[in-house]
C-alpha cells in the first residue's frame, strides 16, 4: 500500500513524458498495467482518459522502445524537494 505522498508522486512520474514505466516500476514496485490501475482509481474519468491517450505508444514511456542513448529514467533535478 502507498502513502498518500507515494501515490501523488507516482501521478506525477506517469504524467512525465520521458520517465518510463520501467522508472515507476523500479522505485515503486509497481508494474505498468499496477500504474494504469492507480492512475483509473485515482484521477477523474476525463483525466484518466487524457492520459491514457497521452502515453499510449509514447517511445518515452517505455524503456525497450527508447533509444539506447538515454540511459537515465528521470532528472533528479528536476523534482521538487519537501
């Protein structure tokens, strides 16, 4: 189970156009098919649906159609800090 600060966080990587599932997957434990269940359970239908289409096919989001080029998931600096 995730914390409320865990969940917010794995919407906000989903949403990340280049953080892969494999990202979420390796800090959260939480396979693709686990984030899009989250991502149902947790945003509006609207939202949900946006996103869904947003990531679907995106070459970013999955870590096998990336190039072998970028071999980080995410900028550290770019998150923000608590």
């Amino acid at each position: 189970m995730l914390t409320e600060h865990e969940t917010s966080r794995v919407i906000e990587m989903a949403w990340e156009d280049r953080t892969p599932f494999e990202a979420i997957e390796s800090s959260f434990q939480l396979s693709e098919a686990a984030v899009i269940r989250l991502m149902r359970r947790e945003l509006k239908a609207t939202s949900f649906r946006l996103w869904r289409k947003r990531v679907a096919g995106r070459k970013t989001k999955h870590g096998a159609l990336r190039s072998p080029d970028v071999l980080r998931g995410y900028c550290k600096t770019q998150y923000k800090h608590r």
